[in-house]
C-alpha cells in the first residue's frame, strides 16, 4: 500500500460490477457511508461502466452522489441530469455489418444493441437476456433483427454466450473488423464499441469539468475494459477478484469486492 498518498487525491473513478457492488450486486452499507462522506468534502464519485445510463442511476442514487456518469465504457458521458456531454457511436452501415457477421458466424450467440437508454433484443424470453435484465433491473425492447433492424445507430453491442463461443467470435472480430474496439469485460461477455470510447478518454474529458489532474485521480476496476483507467490514474486499484491481466496493469491490488475492497482503500487515501 506504499504507493498510496493519502491527502493527494481528488476524485475517485469506479467501475461497478465486480467493483463497487458485491457478488449479490449490493453496495454495502458502509461503503455507501463512506461514499457519502467524500461527497460532502467535494471529492467527486464517478461511476463508470458498461451498462446504459438507466442501469446506472438508481445505483448513483443509492450511494447518494451527484456526478457524472460515464456509460458504455466511455461511448456516452452524462452531466448529473443525464444529459450527453460526450459521444461516440457505431453508425448504421458498420453497426449492420457487425451484426450481420456476428449472426453467420455465432447464430445461437446473445445479440443486444444498445444507444442512449434503449436496450434492443430480439426475444426477451432468451436465456441471456433473462438473466441480463435480473442483474441490471432494466427491461430490454424487442425488435425485429432484419436488415433494416440491424441498420441503426449504437453505442454498443453486446455478446453474450458460452465462453468457447466468445473466444471464438471475439478472434474473429478482431480480425475481421479492425477498426472496431472488441474486448471481453468476462468470459461469456463480449463487448463491441467505437475505437473512439474508453473509460481513460471519458475520464480525461471529466478532468477539466472538476479541475483534477491525472495525479490526483483514484480508479477502481475488476476487468479487461477497466485497464486502460487504471493505468491512466494516479492510482489504479484492480479489485481481489480481478484477473491477473487487470492486476498486473494496476498500481495495487485491493482486497475482493466480497470485502469491500472499494471502501478499504479510501479509508487508506483519504
């Protein structure tokens, strides 16, 4: 823990699942606590995630903070009223593409298309979206997925399926559109986003808002689309529970989010 300076930091960055939620997709009660006391001494907390806006603001509710969010993975950045600040989409012609190449080549693979707040499925009844919308408390819209449903503007698509199928779609993806971010946030999810969107570029565009510079910034993650925030901090804390990928890119490793490996840290930096 010697690579903490207490008293240096001015705003903490946190992805949320696997981080600041538990493996029952709780906060706990003293991390709120002690959320809620960096609130009223101004030190901003921002969440950042994969999940759209609507997945996001009931969870900045209950901690009890008012902040920016950065959605997507770094695609949408929201002020504290929800309105866009920052965007980057796929547009209708490579969104297309995407699924189309997506459905030849891993048919029984979970495709979701998301922009802004709306979630787009083709069957809501499906296993992974079932179990998507438990975890997330959002209800997805079922839309036909033609050609012309695939020809839309996205922030982000999601696969979700059986890791073997994502390791496969995911090499192929990656050779096939180059161009495009593709990552894995875990093993049977597999996330398609603009080049242009990351969590570091969504925090750098925050800096300015709140007057931080990259020194004085805390970031928390647990997976393989937190790294490039976690380099980018001044302090980037990868969560006991992260792969060893992720904790090899932080500075330290903080206990599991079982723990409360979050609040374990800010009692030790502020």
């Amino acid at each position: 823990m010697d690579r903490i300076k207490k008293g240096n930091y001015k705003a903490v960055f946190t992805d949320i699942d696997g981080t600041l939620l538990n493996t029952s997709h709780q906060v706990p009660k003293a991390s709120k606590e002690r959320i809620r006391q960096l609130d009223g001494q101004g030190i901003p907390f921002v969440l950042v995630s994969a999940r759209m806006p609507k997945g996001m603001i009931g969870i900045r509710d209950e901690i009890g903070v008012r902040a920016p969010m950065v959605c997507y993975s770094g695609a949408l950045v929201v002020d504290a009223d929800g309105r866009a600040m920052a965007s980057s989409v796929l547009d209708e012609k490579e969104t297309k593409a995407l699924c189309m190449y997506i459905k030849q080549e891993e048919p029984e693979v979970s495709l979701n298309l998301y922009y802004e707040d709306s979630w787009m499925v083709e069957d809501k009844k499906e296993y992974w979206v079932k179990q998507e919308m438990d975890i997330t408390q959002i209800e997805a819209d079922e839309i036909p997925f033609t050609d012309e449903g695939f020809s839309r503007k996205t922030h982000k698509i999601l696969c979700m399926g059986e890791a073997d199928q994502i390791d496969r779609l995911e090499k192929n993806l990656v050779q096939e559109f180059p161009e495009i971010r593709i990552y894995k946030s875990k093993d049977t999810y597999l996330e398609v986003m603009p080049m242009a969107a990351s969590k570091s570029a969504a925090i750098r565009i925050l800096e300015d808002i709140f007057s931080v510079q990259r020194e004085e910034i805390i970031a928390f993650g647990d997976g393989h689309n937190d790294i490039d925030m976690l380099q980018y901090a001044g302090l980037g804390v990868a969560m006991g529970n992260a792969s060893v990928e992720v904790k090899e890119a932080a500075d330290i490793v903080t206990k599991r989010n079982d723990e409360e490996g979050l609040r374990y840290i800010l009692d030790r930096a502020f």
